[in-house]
C-alpha cells in the first residue's frame, strides 16, 4: 500500500481562473486530476480525490500480482 505522504499534490491555477488539483504517485506513475468546483472548500475536494486516487491505487497494486 502506497503511504499518504508519497502522494504529490499540485493545485494549479488556470489562465480562466478556474482551479486544478492533481494527485501523483511518482513510483507508479498515476496521476488524477479534477476542476475543483469554487463553491466548496478545498479541503473537502481534496480528501475526496484523495480517497478515489488510493482506492485506484489499491486496484492497480491488486491487478499487478
């Protein structure tokens, strides 16, 4: 299982204003990104990006053995 603190976090500021937040493994080389939605706070979005990008994480370590 791929430790939190291995995760990269980028938020990226787009030209139009909008905002990006990226996750990347660097061992596995994965990456997830969303337009996070200005409404809500990012923390939140965060959290829950982070739980889908481990639950991807946990598949692809699952389909490798």
């Amino acid at each position: 299982m791929v430790a939190r603190e291995n995760i990269h976090f980028d938020l990226i500021k787009l030209v139009s204003g909008e905002r990006l937040l990226r996750l990347t493994e660097p061992t596995s080389g994965l990456s997830l990104e969303k337009k996070l939605a200005p409404e809500d706070a990012v923390v939140r979005q965060k959290e829950k990006l982070l739980r889908a990008f481990e639950a991807a994480l946990a598949r692809l370590e699952v389909a490798a053995t």
